[in-house]
C-alpha cells in the first residue's frame, strides 16, 4: 500500500544523530530528542501518515554502522517522533472539539455570524429543515457511544451530537425521522432510569434548529410541570400549552375560580387533584385511574364526588369535564395553589 512521501527537509539531522551514535556509541541529547518531537509533530500538521515517517526514519538508519547504538538511538528518536507526532494530533482534536462546542452554542442561540459557513464543515445544510431532539438524565462518556452509533448509521454528514446545558442533543434532517428514534432508543439503552426525550417539530434554516431546540427543552419542561408519564414528549402534542398560558390573566381567573374550594377540603386539595389528573389520563376509567394512584375504586368515586359538592363541576359532564381539566393542567402549570 503506498503511502504519502515524507518531505526531504522533515527529518534533517537525523542521519547525523544516527552516524555519531554510530561512532560515538552516545543515545541522542536532550535537544536532539526535542527536535524528533517538533519534526513529528510537523509531520502531524502537514497530513504525513505515521507510518510514511516511521518507514523514512527507519530507512535512514539502513546500512549505517555500529547496529548496536544505532539501534537504540533510533528506538528512542522513533518514540520521540511518534510522541511528537500524537501530541499534535490530540491538540488538533483539541481544537477542534472546542470549535464544534463553540458551533453549536452559537447555532443553538441563533448567532449567525459565518453559520452557514461553518454549518458545512460539521455536515449540516442550513437550508434545510431539521428536527432537534434532547435528552435529560445522561451519564458520563454516553455522548461519544451514542455520537458514534447515529454516526455509524447514519453518516456524519446527517447528525449532529453535542451536549448543551446538560442535556443530550441531536439535530437530523427533517427527511431523516429515524434518526430522532434511533436517538431515543440509545438514549433509553444507556441512561438511568428517570431519563426523558423532548422533541421539537421540523423547522426550517438556522432560525428553524433553534425554534426546534426551544419546542424541544420547552417540551421537556411541560412534561415535568404537568407530571406527564411518557418518556419520550413532543412538542406537537403539546400545542394546546403554549395556547392556555397566553392569556395568564384568563388562566389564573379559571383555575381561582374552578380549583379554590379544593383548598378547603379535609386532607387538603393535593389528593383531589392528582385523582383528576389520573382521571382525565385514563379518558374517564375510574378503574384504570384507581390503579394508577394504587388506591381502590371506590376511593375514586369517593373523591370525584368531593370534587363535586365543593366545585360544582363534575368530570362525568363533558362541557365541565373539559373546565376541569383545562382548570387542573392550568394549576400545574403555573404552580397553584399561590401564596
């Protein structure tokens, strides 16, 4: 297999060290050791493969006299070569790692300036639309083997890893759908227990991934104030939120007026709430819901009729079936009941 050619210049001084060793039977110096280092590191810089700057090294060392000395002043000008050499490859990987954070804090947050130019470099078109999804509850060196499956999969070209404000993110190409799934499923393969995805809608151009990033974290922030159970949350399922909380004015009135006779219930208004809320989860399944909050049937049914006699509404109507609801996930929301 060939390999690249190695500048003449890159190994100067090399068969002299070689020759004195030879005659002297002396190991390389201090500064010859550092110059191996700055030649390797070069050789790193400049895209030689290190197998190209191990072969010239070692042809050097061919036909040169006193194998002994030789030999071991070439072992250790070979170490120096190939340290210098992964030094420079980690710093370059350095760089780079710092640059990419650099990328997606400024793609994430919308900065445009050279987006679209530096966009390419990490593999994402910005014309497009894309789709970003988060994880919360990742552990250490997950980011790396889930990069590295969706990578495997996928193409470099098509996803975009990186860790933002603690979280786990993902943006793909709107044409690419399952590669959000193949997120999730690694996502719930690797993270403890307690994990949960949050994921934007498509959205187009840079302004786009960074609408989806805020559907996507907003997502899981509505999930953790509402107490919804389903691991992975959508923004387009949760629509009606954003709705309800525009006019917060509306919304305080309803739930102050709906919800406050709760307050005065024996035992307090937490358990009154929470059996709506499981309630309204099971579409109305008195049995479901008394499973869901491992108390009987009969304590469902015993609690819903408290609710009645102090609000006035019943969950069996369907018009005050819906202002409840609508009352309960208001409360939730904006952290009824206030001081």
């Amino acid at each position: 297999m060939a390999v690249s050619p190695v500048p003449a210049d890159l190994l100067d001084g090399h068969l002299r060290v070689l020759a004195a060793a030879a005659g002297t039977g002396r190991l390389p110096d201090r500064p010859a050791l550092d110059a191996y280092r700055d030649a390797g590191a070069r050789a790193a810089r400049l895209g030689v493969p290190l197998r190209a700057l191990i072969d010239a090294a070692l042809a050097a060392a061919e036909g040169t006299d006193g194998p002994s000395a030789v030999l071991a002043t070439l072992r250790r000008a070979v170490a120096a070569l190939m340290e210098g050499y992964e030094r420079a490859q980690l710093a370059a990987l350095r760089e780079e790692e710092a640059a990419r954070r650099e990328f997606v804090d400024d793609l994430l947050q919308g900065r445009a300036e050279r987006l679209a130019e530096r966009a390419e470099h990490f593999g994402l078109r910005l014309a497009e639309s894309y789709v970003v999804a988060v994880a919360r509850g990742m552990g250490d060196g997950e980011r790396d083997r889930i990069e590295r499956e969706l990578i495997a999969r996928f193409g470099s070209h098509n996803v975009l890893v990186a860790v933002r404000d603690g979280l786990l993110v993902c943006v793909a190409p709107a044409t690419l759908p399952a590669a959000v799934g193949e997120f999730t499923h690694h996502v719930r393969a690797c993270f403890a227990p307690g994990w949960r995805v949050g994921v934007g809608r498509p959205q187009r151009g840079p302004g786009g991934i960074v609408a989806s990033y805020r559907e996507a974290t907003g997502a899981l922030d509505l999930a953790d104030r509402l107490g919804l159970a389903p691991d992975v949350v959508r923004a387009a399922d949760l629509l009606v939120f954003p709705v309800l909380l525009r006019d917060r004015t509306a919304m305080e009135d309803l739930v102050s007026s709906v919800l406050s006779p709760l307050l005065r219930s024996r035992g307090g208004h937490e358990p009154l709430l929470e059996t709506l809320e499981a309630v309204f989860a099971a579409q109305g399944n008195q049995t479901a819901a008394a499973r869901r909050l491992g108390i009987s049937t009969r304590a469902v049914t015993y609690r819903l009729e408290r609710v009645r006699r102090l609000t006035g509404f019943s969950p069996d109507d369907p018009t005050q079936r819906f202002t409840l609801q609508t009352a309960v996930l208001g409360a939730r929301l904006l952290d009824w009941p206030w001081p």
